[in-house]
C-alpha cells in the first residue's frame, strides 16, 4: 500500500484510483451504519475522500493510511449527523447569511438580497435552504421538523412573493429558476474574483455541496495554469492555489507578511488573535507563511492556515482550517522521554528488504537496502501514560510461490497494441495531474463521446475517469509503465484464477523478462477472489528477501481474459542486481542509534463518539528531523532512513 499512497502523493491517478476502488466498500458500509441511508452514507464517503486526498500529504506514517482514513470518515459522518440535528441554530444561520448577502458589494444583487431579507422567517428559511444550499424538501422538513407539504406550502409561497417584490424592483418579469441562478451565480462571481481568473481559462468544475461550501476550477492549456478555489458556507475562501500571474519587481518579505496577513485578517478576522506565525520559508520565486494556534508551546495538530505569496506580492495559495475557541491544557505531569528510547531498545526488530529513492529519502543513492524495522520505531505515544496509541493490523503473513514457468508471446510494439486499444477508441488530450516530468500520460475514449456540459463534481470525476483508458509511458525508454481501463468489458468467456495468471505471467514474460528471475506470485486468501477478475501480485525477491512495495500488480477479467489494470515495480532491475546482503549487522550491534530524538507534539484525536469538538491529546513521536518519518534503520550500518515526502 506505501507504493500507492507515495504514488497518489504524486498526482498519479492510477493509484488514487486503486485505493479508491480497494477502500470505498468498506467506507460505505461503515457509513451507512452511521447515517443509516444509502445516499447520506455515499455523500460522507465522496466527501471522506475528498478530504483524505486533499490532505494526504500531512500523513506522517503511509503505512497508517486505512486508519487515518477510516477516522476522517467518523468525523465526517458526525459532522453530517450534526448538520442535520442543528435545527436551533439553523435560522441564526440563515441570518447571518443574509446579513453577508446584504454586505456583498455588488449591485446586480442587491435586489435579491432585499427581496429574499423581506420575506417572512418561515418563507426566508425554505427559500435559503431551497435555493442556496441545494437541500431537498424532504431534507428542509427533517431539519425543521414539518411536513413536507408546509415546506412545498412556504416555497411556493416565498417564490410567488419573492417574484413580485423582484420584478417591481427589477420592473422587469422574473422567471423563478433566476433565484437559484442569482444565488449560485454571486458564489461563482466571489471565486472568480479571488482568483481572477485568466480570460482563456476553461471552466472544469463548479460544485455547490450541501452545507453551502462550494468549489470551482479552472484550468488553462497547460498543467502549470489554473485556478481551484472551495468556499466555506460563508463565501469566504476554504481552500485556493492558482497559478501565478502577476509579474514585476521583488517585493520585501516584510510587503509578503502584511499581504498575507491581509487576506487572512478580510477572510477571517478572529483568526489572528488564536493564531502564531509558525514558519516562514522563502522559495525559488514565492514565500510560505504558515500560521498556526500555539498551547503551550506546540501548534495544536489540524489548526493551521497556509498562504505563499510571489515575489511581485501575488497569493497563490491559502488553505485554512480553523482554530479552537476551548484549546487543551498542558498535561502536569509527562513520561520520561528516556523510557520510550529504552523501551525501543530492547524491543522485537524484524529484519527485510525496501526500496528508497535518494531524492525522497536519507539514502546515499537509490536502490535496494537491508533494513531493520521495530513497531515501536514508528509508533505515537500518550506522552502522559507512555502507551503505544497505533492499533497495529493483526494481518497474517502473507505467502508466496515461484513464477510459472511460461512462454513469452509474439510481441507487439504499438503502446495502443499492447494496452488493447482498437478502432473503436481514440486518443485525446487531457491535462496531466501527474507531477513527475519522466513520464508520459495517454488517454483513450470511445470515438465520438461527449462529455457532460454538468461541471457539478460527481460529472467532473465522470468526465475523467467514465469510459476512459489510461496509461503512463516512460519518456527515456519508452516502455509501458502502467495502464487501466475504467471502461466495463462484457464476455461470455468463464476463466478460472489459473487461466487468469497464465495470462498475467505470459504478459510479464514478453514485456519484462529481465524481471522474472526476481519474482513470487502472492499467494490469496479466499476472501481476496473475485467472480468476475483475478487481481495478482507478482513481488520482487532477492537473496530470499521480499522487497516491501515492489511488484507488479494486475487484474485480468474473468469475461474476457483481458488486462483491466498493469502496473510495474518502482525499481529497475540493476537495483535488484545490485543488493547484497552479505555486509548486514545484527541489530544489537548497531545500537543505540544516533541522532534518535523524541518528540512532543498534540494531536487530534478523531471521535469515535459524537462529539462536539475535536479533541487533542499531547503524545510522543520518535524522529531523526523535523518533517519526516521514519523508515527504518541500515542493516550495514546503523544509519536511520527517514522520507521527507
């Protein structure tokens, strides 16, 4: 799973996509027992996952992923049970928002804003909740505890009045959809006034979620150029980056903190007065300003706001995500640090093999290396009672067996061949997400496919994924580095798992013979077979290591024999040439281990109960620097491998 979440990191798509599909039925699931409906609970899980990949660069430790995941989606399913209850605070909400249409600038609206200000309360509420935030009227009579038809009854009326008092106003006729385009219509004028959005740019997702938060994107010829903007409920700025497109003289780093602080004082105004100026950090062309709320000491986990700023003085990024009113105290009393190390010392360590990459990782070159591993090593502690926090997955070891022995095929030389592309599809182009500059994306959709003109997320995630064929070349070699269809493939064919590997080993064998000497096909639990595909993992091994995150991964249909997805190890063979075990220390001579520090820090403790604010607990981590994780320990010579990513 590491080479997944280090590839989605990444940009690539292909393994967003696989964790996705590997995690989203398990997510639905839980949700549902929470939300208790199937809509509610595929909205949490859309929103969970919107949130985990937006996010996914603050995990510190890949290998927790399911479980920092699995905590993203309690929260997310009590901030939905919460929004649902919050009846009492509901029309002091539908009044401030009123309030803030009132104080918009802007006089295309301020007709609709005294219309809708001049309703009656029962009226004002339906009509807001209606037009503005999208809810249904079955979803506005739960919230307020009426029948459906009072809420029909209080639409119907507030549109018949809200038309009069407009096209008096207006002294023009007024059809009723305009309401809801006029609203809509003022959240999209806010973001394209925030990002002023370049006249050439194209508009690729324009999203209005429940709860009012809206998100927009805009995209330009190249993958450099863009805008994405989400708004909060309040149409203040959530979550912004955008190309940069101001050009100019060298401001001063003091002009880049006040515009900074600027912005973060117009958005939001308390922040300032919760919050320190943690780092600055000055960039190639751009300067970093991370603001953070500070309890004794240590930034509180979660609490944050970004902003980079250009050199010329234009924002180009601002995320911000909250304070707390009610922040934690500082514990009285902590565990001593030296028993954690001791602790550590004299745990289990297990010895195997992984592959690092020196321009992530504190390894003097790329390659393969012996390392040893502790669970302790990677752990958080309560820094109060000095217990391990991690649930660690009580998985059973996994086995495995020697590549068949099979022929290779007549090989085919056209990527569109080899990926199974025939006349009935065609390549186009699409703006590559994908940030390493050493590969190529392909794309292939079906002759004559129309998108949809929706721009609503669930149409934008459609439009790039829906009847779609995917692949990434390497530009130096030109060779096939993976590939999936998110197209479905009807056959009559009935291929058992045997017919299905024959089938992935003789691929392997045409394309990448040099790798078969080094590989073991991962033995399935019966759980892990499928009716209609046959998923496979063929692992690197050398010297009777299995190198942790290395294999290829494909899945084959049972209709058709076809390969759905293909995916190829990190590593290049002279790697695995190159290991050698013969130069590895017992772990007791390489301890202690220098350079160790452990670390206190709070963290956000994700509720497994409703809760009505998250809540913090001061811990301890292991860490060799600021910023990074910890892989494990070099069995050659004691040297700690850290990841900075």
């Amino acid at each position: 799973m590491d080479q997944y979440i280090q590839q989605a990191l990444a940009g690539d798509e292909i393994a967003i996509w696989h964790i996705t599909t590997m995690h989203k039925p398990r997510l639905l699931a839980i949700a549902y027992t929470y939300m208790k409906n199937k809509q509610d609970a595929e909205d949490v899980v859309q929103e969970t996952l919107i949130k985990a990949f937006g996010a996914l660069a603050q995990l510190k430790e890949p290998k927790y992923f399911a479980t920092w995941l699995y905590k993203i989606l309690i929260r997310e399913s009590f901030f939905a049970i919460k929004k649902k209850k919050r009846t009492e605070l509901l029309e002091l909400e539908i009044m401030e928002q009123l309030q803030l249409l009132e104080q918009e600038n802007s006089e295309d609206y301020s007709e609709l804003h005294n219309a809708v200000a001049s309703l009656k309360k029962d009226y004002q509420t339906a009509i807001v909740l209606h037009y503005f935030y999208d809810f249904k009227v079955f979803e506005i009579a739960e919230m307020l505890g009426k029948p459906n038809n009072t809420i029909k009854m209080h639409l119907h009326r507030g549109r018949k009045a809200l038309r009069v008092n407009l096209e008096e106003t207006m002294q023009q006729p007024l059809q009723q959809k305009d309401v809801k385009r006029m609203l809509k219509q003022q959240l999209f004028d806010l973001a394209q006034q925030y990002g002023n959005v370049s006249a050439h740019y194209e508009l690729e997702l324009e999203d209005y979620h429940e709860g009012g938060i809206a998100s927009f994107m805009w995209k330009g010829q190249s993958k450099d150029e863009g805008v994405f903007i989400r708004l909060d409920d309040k149409g203040r700025l959530d979550d912004f980056t955008k190309t940069p497109t101001k050009e100019g003289a060298a401001i001063t780093e003091e002009k880049k903190l006040e515009i900074a602080e600027r912005l973060l004082r117009e958005q939001y105004p308390e922040a300032l007065s919760y919050y320190t100026l943690l780092e600055q950090k000055k960039k190639e062309s751009s300067t970093s300003f991370k603001y953070g709320q500070v309890v004794s000491g240590f930034p509180l986990d979660g609490f944050y706001c970004l902003i980079e700023v250009t050199d010329p003085g234009e924002v180009i990024h601002f995320t911000y995500t909250g304070y707390m009113e009610n922040p934690p105290e500082m514990p009285k009393e902590l565990y001593p640090t030296e028993r954690i190390l001791n602790a550590l010392y004299e745990g289990d360590w297990s010895l195997c093999a992984e592959s690092f990459n020196k321009e992530y990782d504190s390894v003097p070159a790329s390659g393969i290396y012996a390392i040893y591993k502790s669970e302790l090593l990677t752990q958080a502690y309560d820094a109060v009672t000095g217990k391990p926090l991690f649930d660690y997955d009580d998985e059973s070891k996994r086995s495995y067996v020697p590549f068949p022995k099979v022929e290779a095929l007549p090989k085919k030389v056209k990527i569109e061949e080899i990926v199974g592309i025939n006349e009935e599809w065609e390549q186009y182009e699409e703006v590559s997400m994908c940030m390493d500059e050493a590969y190529e994306e392909l794309n292939w959709r079906p002759k004559g496919w129309q998108d949809s003109k929706d721009k609503s997320y669930e149409y934008y995630i459609k439009n790039r994924f829906e009847n779609r064929v995917k692949a990434k070349v390497d530009k130096r070699t030109k060779r096939l580095d993976s590939f999936i269809w998110f197209a479905e493939i009807e056959g009559e064919a009935k291929l058992s798992e045997e017919e299905c590997l024959q089938i992935a080993a003789q691929f392997i064998q045409t394309y990448y013979p040099e790798y078969t000497p080094y590989l073991h096909v991962e033995v399935k639990d019966e759980e892990d077979i499928e009716a209609n595909r046959a998923i496979f993992r063929f692992v690197v091994q050398k010297d009777g290591f299995f190198v942790e995150n290395e294999f290829f991964h494909m899945n084959i249909s049972k209709k058709t024999g076809d390969i759905l997805m293909f995916l190829t190890p990190n590593i290049a063979v002279e790697y695995i040439e190159k290991f050698d075990t013969k130069a590895i220390k017992p772990v007791k001579e390489l301890l202690p281990l220098k350079g160790l520090k452990v670390k206190l820090e709070w963290s956000k403790v994700y509720w497994e109960t409703e809760k009505d604010e998250d809540e913090m607990r001061f811990i301890y981590r292991i860490q060799m620097t600021d910023s990074a994780f910890i892989k494990g320990v070099n069995a050659e010579c004691g040297e700690i491998i850290y990841s900075l990513i």
